[in-house]
C-alpha cells in the first residue's frame, strides 16, 4: 500500500521547504483539507496527484511512496533539494500506460497533433491513452512498446512536417548512445523530435539536437524529462530527396561542367 510512506514523506517534505498545508495545497491545486487528509493518511492521491507532488519536489514515484525519507542523510537530501533524484535506470515505478487490441497485443498508440499539448499531463492518464488513435505495423518488435508522433516544423530533415515518428519506450535513459534520434516528453516543452546526447551521467541532462543546422542545440535536466522514446520508423506523405555523397555530387558537377561548355561551343559556331 502506499499510505505507509506517503503521508509521512509529504509531510516531512512540506516542512522541508517551509510551507504551510495553505501554501502546498494551492501549490499542488489542491484543498487544504485534502493535502490534511494525505497527510494524515486518512485518504490517498490518485495517479495524476502522486505524480503532481512528485514533480514538484522532484522525487521519483517510488522514493515518495516507499521509502523514508526523513532518514536520509544530509548530502542525499541536499540532492532532492536539487533535482538530482533521477532514476535513469528505470529500476523503480516508471509509468506507462498502453492499450491493447481484441487479440490482447499492444497497440501503436498515435498521439496526433490535436493531442500533443494534453499529452503532457495525460500520458500516464489510461483514459486519454485508451482515447487516441490506433495503428498495427506488423514489422515492429512485439516485444517492444511503440508509440506515434506527428511531427511539426522543418528542424529534423528529412523527416518533414506533418510526417508520423514511430518510437520505441526506453525504460533505461543510461542506454541511449550519442546520436540517438529520439522523441522526448518534458513537462515545459511537451513533445520534441531531436538527435540525443547523452551527458546525465556527468552533467544530468541531455543535449538535444536538430538536423537543420538553423536550430542551435540545448539541453534538458533529466528530472524534467516525462519519457523518451528511441525513433525506429517514420511514415511521411513526401517523398525524400535522393542523398548523394561526394563521388556522386562531383560526378554530377562534371558532367554540368561538360554540358555547359558543349552549349557554349555550339553558340560560338
């Protein structure tokens, strides 16, 4: 049950930070007599209320619900204080809510672009997940989790606007190696479709990056990421272009070359 560590955990957090029930609660969006109530332990959250107190003291769902946390050393409290809680391994509760079809396989679950923005706040909400389009690629892993994202803007070439990404769930961000293109949820800028870097080991973020070389990279703590999910596929209603390397682009270069000087030679006759 989580009423053994739940209660105690937010009470000793709140006072951590000095904060009244008055002002946690209005932090929280919630009454004051219902922060009481879990304080007490004589009611409990629901799923999108753990993970509001979790996201504003920056812990992981496990370590609010089940462990004490007022027997923590300074340092490991001082590393609360800071973000740094992250479970890049994803050893502990990590939230995933899928669906499934009549034949009991998980679905492709198409998040389009209507739904980008709620996705933030309902992608652990089985209600709005169970609400979304569906697909069934048959070549995907099934053994995995995919989702579907529809791309906006022209920072990944060349992937293109209005294309679909299809994503595999990482539960371990350890994993990811540099140059990853992955589709990342963060709470302050929802969905985003970047080649990753991974610096959390020593800097406890990820640099994101585009392939238009118009947008500069940045990075994202880890604690604020929501969910990352390694690009596998992507479905698009254009036709890319034809990449040529070196050999080919000189090739084609010579040949203008030569077809030019021919069309000069004919006008100088």
């Amino acid at each position: 049950m989580i009423r053994h560590r739940l209660p105690q955990n937010l009470k000793f957090l709140r006072k951590r930070k000095n904060l009244s029930q008055e002002q946690l609660a209005q932090e929280l969006e919630l009454t004051r007599s219902t922060l009481s109530a879990y304080e007490n332990g004589t009611a409990e959250p629901n799923l999108m209320t753990l993970l509001r107190i979790a996201d504003y003291f920056r812990v992981s769902l496990d370590r609010l619900a089940r462990q004490n946390l007022s027997g923590l050393g300074e340092k490991q409290l001082s590393e609360l204080d800071r973000g740094l809680d992250v479970d890049i391994m994803g050893r502990h509760l990590r939230i995933l809510t899928t669906s499934v079809n009549t034949s009991n396989e998980e679905n492709v679950d198409v998040v389009p672009a209507r739904a980008r923005a709620g996705y933030t706040t309902g992608y652990a909400d089985p209600e709005f997940i169970e609400k979304l389009p569906k697909m069934s690629l048959p070549f995907l892993d099934k053994n995995r989790t995919h989702r579907a994202f529809p791309i906006q803007g022209d920072s990944m070439p060349p992937v293109s606007e209005g294309s679909l990404v299809i994503g595999e769930y990482l539960q371990d961000w350890s994993s990811i190696k540099d140059g990853t293109p992955c589709i990342v949820l963060t709470q302050d800028d929802g969905v985003v479709f970047k080649v990753a870097f991974n610096w959390i080991k020593d800097r406890g973020t990820l640099q994101l990056c585009s392939t238009n070389p118009a947008y500069d990279p940045y990075e994202v703590r880890a604690d604020e990421i929501l969910e990352i999910w390694r690009f596998v596929y992507y479905i698009s209603p254009d036709l890319p272009l034809p990449r040529l390397n070196e050999k080919e682009v000189t090739r084609t270069l010579l040949a203008l070359q030569r077809e030019v000087d021919a069309i000069k030679r004919r006008s100088e006759k």
